[in-house]
C-alpha cells in the first residue's frame, strides 16, 4: 500500500474518528492463525517498532479479501483455489471504543514494495506521531478496484491494546465469493498435455 503523494500528514490538522464497540470490522489471516497480530516489519504503511505494532483492519469482507490477495489478483477478478484455501475471514468486534487519527487524502494499493518502503518514509513516522499524541490508531482509506475502509491499530503493551470478540468466520473461497472473486478450479489431469522435451522445442 502507497500514501498519495498529495497526502499532507500532520496530527493537530488530522480529524479524529472512533472505532466504536461492538462495530464489525474483518480480517483475513491464515488458517487457524490468531485473527489479531500485530506487524512491526515495514512492510505497511503504519507499522510502529518492537515492541510495539500495528494491526490492520477493514471495514468490509471485500476489503480483506483485497488485502490478502493483492490488487493485480482483485483487479483480474480470479484467484487460484490453492490461494483461496490458504486463508480465511474473521468478524472482529472491539470490547471498547477506539479514537485514531483520520487520513482522508487516502492509500492505494500497489504491488511494488520498493514504493511502499519509500512512501512509509512519512506513514510510519507519521505513526509514531499519532501514537505518541494518546490516539491508538489511524483510519484511512484505499483505492484500488473499490474504495474500502481500513484502520491501523496500535499495541501499547498491557491493558491498553485493542481487544476483539471473534464472531463468523469465512472461508476464504467462501470470502472470494462474497467478494466477486472467481475461485478457478483446478485443471482435471486428463485433460493434461504432457510434452517432451523435443515437443516443446517444435
């Protein structure tokens, strides 16, 4: 994911929004895998350092199936079942309410990491910032085939970290499904052609 460049970031001028209790937000993660983990690996827009981190979550099912699979996959509309087998969607309800900071000019999905490390340049300090101001996140949206939702939670350490009640869980074709996304089946293996060496240099 990829701030846009005209993206002024700057706390005091940041609205600020809540996560409210009891809302639904959704998270693909992978099989049996806790729904909630928090990354410090930069590899996303705000991720805060050990020991700290951040845990994305979005507002649809649509949303995290996008995540998951990235936007190439998402804007094609297909994905192997294989990949769709790998994961599945949680229902996340936070026991409190949450206040973060909201970043309205938007994110976009990309698939270059060397552009995500270079936008979160200014996303993860910007993190650090809201974090070190008492607010326990940011919200922000994305843009790639649909716009979506999504907030960056933040671990404080002890009582302070966000907490869920898991709900419904989705499978991930199910989650594809729901999504628009073709699950494409596997190719029968009678109808495989196996070639030679000689065949396929002819």
């Amino acid at each position: 994911m990829a701030v846009n460049p005209r993206l002024v970031i700057d706390v005091e001028k940041a609205p600020r929004v809540e996560l409210t209790a009891g809302r639904a937000v959704y998270r693909a993660h992978g099989i049996g895998n806790d729904p909630i983990s928090f990354t410090s690996s930069g590899n996303h827009p705000f991720d805060l350092p050990t020991p700290n981190g951040t845990t994305y979550l979005n507002d649809t099912v649509t949303g995290a199936v996008y995540e998951k699979i990235g936007s190439v996959l998402a804007g094609l509309g297909i994905v192997s079942r294989t990949l769709a087998a790998s994961f599945e969607v949680s229902t996340l309800r936070p026991v409190e309410t949450w206040l973060v900071a909201a970043v309205t000019s938007g994110i976009e999905h990309q698939t270059r990491p060397e552009r995500e490390r270079d936008e979160g340049q200014r996303t993860r300090p910007f993190a650090r910032r809201v974090r070190a101001a008492g607010l326990h996140g940011v919200r922000y949206l994305t843009f790639d085939q649909r716009q979506n939702g999504m907030w960056a939670l933040f671990r404080h350490g002890g009582p302070r970290d966000p907490r869920f009640t898991t709900g419904r869980v989705k499978t991930g074709p199910g989650a594809c499904e729901a999504a628009g996304i073709t699950v494409l089946k596997p190719a029968p293996f009678d109808r495989l052609t196996v070639l030679t060496p000689d065949q396929y240099r002819s």
